[in-house]
C-alpha cells in the first residue's frame, strides 16, 4: 500500500533574524544609506509644496490634492512598472526614474525661483514626481529579495520604514525651516540635489542576475499575467483590500495636516513640519517595536491594532484645539502607519514567487495609493463643506470599521510556502520545429489512480488546477475514463509554445511537492504520461517541418 501523499511546507520566519541583519550585506547598506539622503530631499521638498499651496489658495480641497498627486501617479502607474521590473533589468529602471525625478524637481525649483508657480501647476509638478516614484517604487521593493537573503526579508522591510522616518522625524522639520528662511524655491532645489547619491549607489551596484531561460514576457501579456496571478491569490486579495482601506481613511492625516497647522495662531512652516516631525518619531517607534510585536502577536491582530490607533489619532486630532494635543495624537499615527503598510508588504512579498513579485507589489501599491489619492480628495472636499474637525473625525470612524471588518477578511500570516524556483523543467525534445509564437498548445496528462486514492488524487488536483490558472493555463479539465475508471486525463491550454515553457519555468518548490505527490499516488509504471500537442486546422508548407534531435534547455 501506498503511504498518503502529502505537501509539506517550510516557513521563512521560523527563524527569525535580527532586525539589523540585512546591514551585513554589503549593497543594501550602500543602497540603504543613499536613500536616507533622497527621502531627506522627498520629506523637505513635500513641506515646501503643502505649504506654498497654502499661500497660493484657500481651498481646502486644492490644499488636499497637493497629497493627492503624489498618491494618484502610483495608482494609475504601478501596475506597469511592476510589469516592467519582472521583464527588464530592474537597475535601469531605477536609474530612469531617478534621473526623472531629478529634472523634474530642478525644473520645479526654476518656476518657484522665478515666481511662475499657480495652484495647477504646482499640482502639476508634483504628479510628474509621482509618477516618477510609481516607476521607482516596484522595481525597489522587488530587489530586496535580490539584496538579502529570504530569511532577512521582512527585517528589509522594515528597515526601508526606519529610514523613511529617520527622515521623516528631521525632515519635515528642516523643509519647515528652510521654506520659512529660503523660500519654497529652495527646499526644492534640495530635493533635486539629493538624488544624487543614490544616482552614485545604484550605479556601483552589481546586482546577480539569474540567466534567462526563456524569451522575456512581452509588456500586455505579462500585465495580464500579473493580475491573473492576484486575483486567483485569495490571501494576496486579502492584503491588498485592506490595504487600499487603510491607506482611504489614513491618509486623511496627512492630507489635512496643512490645514491642522494654519488653524493655530502661531501656525506656520516651521509648525507643520515639527508636527510632520512628530509622526516621523512616532513611526519610528512602531518600526523599532514592530520585530517585537510581531513574535506576540499575529499578523491581524497587529492590523486591528494599527487600523484603531490610527482612528484615535484622527479623532484626537479633530476634535481637540491645543498644540501639544495634535503633537501627541500624531505620535500614534505614525507608528501605527509603520506596522500597518510594512506588514502588508512583508505579506505580499513573502507570498509571491519572484518571477511576479513586482507585479504584485506593484497591485498592492496601486490599491493602497489609490486609496490614499481617493482619500485626500474626498477628506479634503468634506473639510472644505463641513469643517476640518469633522473630517478627521469621519474619517477616524472609517479607520474603526476598518479593524472591525478584519473579522471576515483577515489578513493572512506571512506565507509559508516555498516559492523559490523548483528549476526542474526541461524543454521536451520535438519533432516538430515549433517556433516561439506558435499555438495554441493543448497538454494532457494521464494519470492511473486506485479508487482507494481518488479522494486524495482530487484534493491534489484542485491544489493543481489552481496552480496551473495562475501560471497562465487556460480551459483546465478533469477528465475520468468510463471504460477504465482508474485513468484520469488532466487537459489543459496554453496560447504559444514560449508561453508554455515560461509556465513551467514558474513553477515553485511548493507546486513541485504538489506534483511529486502526485506521482505518488500514479499507479502505472514510470511516471504520468505527458501530452503536448498543437491545435492544427492548417499547415502552411514552412511550418511544422519535421525535426528530430532538438536541444534541451
């Protein structure tokens, strides 16, 4: 008798690492130190747009969209970088984006000096750094699986957070001070200088490239692939609904926090960046304890957590008057946005094989900053028509019902399975001369199952079915011999043949454990009988020539 086939599972956070290990790899410190001087320029040029908009208009809701054009470039513009991260050399489109941001942030530095600047064309300005940041971002967060070790990962993370409110802490309170001594000309043409190091950095990294095996995935097809990918990934659903909730609601802070400061007397620059300097010492704070609390408590407890302290925050904020009051509700949004989007993208990352990982992310960060932009639109016109304090309060009880939901969609644990590469596939060789684009391709797989193991053989083959619909099969079937009930033929379709090898290339050390269990439980003599075969109506005289011979991969 044969033993019951099971998929046994490994866990990348069983042992965990330090929150400082990824710091012995060379690069990540090289890449990490660079972007603390970028997101310095980011944080000081930010103050400096909030804040000139604040002179150049009352409008609470242009005031808004100031952190809405930010936010909206990633939205509309993630999805294709994450797409472009997976098919072309990540570092260049880093390096693009760089040199992007800084022409726009001179050329945004020239207009403020020569007093040109309208409410628009500030807005302007700022979606075009957007957008370079929606190019930037996906490829970045994909190549921390390139920098350091899977185990070090979420200590990756959660170290990009600690840098971003290192500077968030000193930043914003440095843009306060230079908008109110320099200008706001200046504290953009800080930001313009300050990608110069991680110009500098990028260029001296030599990331390790794994060779190609297959021809690279063309732009549509590989952005259809992407969404295929997460939506038939419950969990990663999950994630990014919550996400896209969170991100809503919080960025209502951040968007109104201008208005928050000018509504105190002795409100100004140098008072909205201490209160930006206030939710920068907070994140740090929920990054310092986030290692912490992850090992007492689980991954939707922490989002509850950071979904209620935000709200707290938002209501303190709204409906309370003195200075010291907003300084202090501002400490707990910080930390809570740290523990709350870290976690998130730890999660996607750790969920998601590496060939569509920045495609994932880049549907995570569309959803999450698509909220945001939605959020400081509607925060911001709701500020505009009934008041600043109702606003924030509003949106804090949007914040509470967000923690209450995670009662029937609850983020999932960081995910266990083991998506490296099984790299076991070799192209079969054909006697026929198939060319790259040719198809379609129809594969069927026989397998001969005892009744004894059908129930088990079923439970595997829906585990399959999934798999094989998420790397990009289409019309899977599961076929049953009348005649010989113990034969069973899983059938599927695939568009070309370099579509099919690139299904297979995806396959994980996870989907392997699936197939080895499989064959487990196939009583014939080797292993299940593979089919591939091409769809023919006609053949031109050039095509299918017979080849015999032909090279493995």
């Amino acid at each position: 008798m044969k033993p019951k086939a099971t998929v046994s599972v490994t866990d990348p956070t069983s042992s965990r690492s330090s929150a400082l290990a990824p710091f012995r790899h060379r690069d990540f410190r090289l890449l990490w130190s660079a972007t603390l001087v970028s997101n310095f320029g980011g944080l000081v040029q930010a103050v400096g747009a909030a804040w000139l908009m604040t002179q150049l208009t009352d409008s609470a809701t242009l005031i808004a969209l100031v952190q809405a054009s930010n936010t909206l470039p990633i939205m509309l513009l993630a999805l294709a970088s994450g797409a472009l991260a997976d098919i072309f050399d990540r570092k260049a489109i880093l390096m693009f984006a760089q040199c992007f941001m800084a022409a726009v942030s001179l050329a945004l530095a020239v207009v403020a000096w020569q007093g040109w600047l309208t409410p628009w064309l500030l807005l302007a300005f700022t979606f075009l750094i957007g957008a370079g940041q929606a190019l930037y971002n996906p490829p970045w967060q994909a190549s921390m699986g390139d920098l350091v070790p899977r185990a070090d990962l979420p200590a990756a993370v959660t170290l990009n957070s600690v840098g971003f409110n290192l500077m968030r802490s000193v930043g914003p309170a440095a843009g306060g001070f230079i908008v109110a001594v320099f200008g706001a000309a200046a504290a953009f043409a800080v930001n313009a200088l300050s990608y110069a190091p991680l110009l500098g950095a990028l260029l001296r990294w030599r990331p390790n490239i794994a060779p190609r095996t297959a021809p690279p995935e063309e732009f549509l097809p590989a952005v259809a692939a992407g969404l295929r990918y997460v939506f038939l990934s419950p969990n990663l659903m999950k994630v990014i609904g919550r996400g896209a909730l969170f991100g809503f609601a919080a960025v209502s802070v951040l968007a109104l926090l201008p208005l928050v400061a000018k509504s105190h007397p002795e409100g100004g620059s140098m008072l909205f960046g201490g209160l930006l300097g206030c939710y920068g010492i907070g994140a740090i704070a929920g990054a310092a304890l986030n290692p912490r609390i992850r090992t007492r408590f689980n991954n939707e407890n922490i989002v509850r957590m950071a979904f209620a302290g935000f709200a707290l925050s938002a209501i303190v904020l709204g409906q309370t008057q003195a200075t010291w009051m907003h300084a202090l509700a501002l400490l707990p949004a910080g930390a809570s946005w740290v523990l709350a989007l870290s976690l998130f993208n730890v999660t996607v990352q750790l969920s998601t094989p590496r060939w569509v990982v920045a495609r994932a992310l880049a549907l995570y960060q569309t959803a999450t900053f698509g909220g945001m932009a939605a959020g400081s639109w509607i925060w911001g016109s709701i500020a505009g028509a009934h008041g600043l304090g109702d606003a924030l309060t509003a949106a804090g009880g949007v914040l509470l019902a967000g923690a209450v939901i995670g009662v029937w969609f609850k983020v999932p644990e960081f995910g266990t399975a083991d998506l490296d590469p099984a790299n076991r596939f070799r192209e079969p060789a054909l006697r026929l001369d198939l060319r790259g684009r040719s198809g379609p391709i129809m594969v069927m797989v026989d397998y001969q199952i005892a009744q004894k193991d059908t129930v088990e053989f079923l439970r595997l083959m829906q585990l399959r079915r999934n798999i094989r619909r998420r790397d990009g099969a289409r019309n899977w079937a599961l076929l049953r011999d009348l005649e010989h009930p113990d034969l069973w033929s899983e059938s599927y379709h695939i568009a070309t043949w370099d579509e099919y090898v690139r299904h297979n290339l995806r396959r994980t050390k996870s989907d392997a454990e699936i197939t080895e269990a499989l064959r487990a439980l196939h009583q014939g003599e080797g292993g299940p009988l593979v089919h591939r075969m091409i769809e023919r109506n006609s053949v031109g005289p050039e095509d299918d020539l017979p080849l015999i011979g032909k090279m493995d991969i």
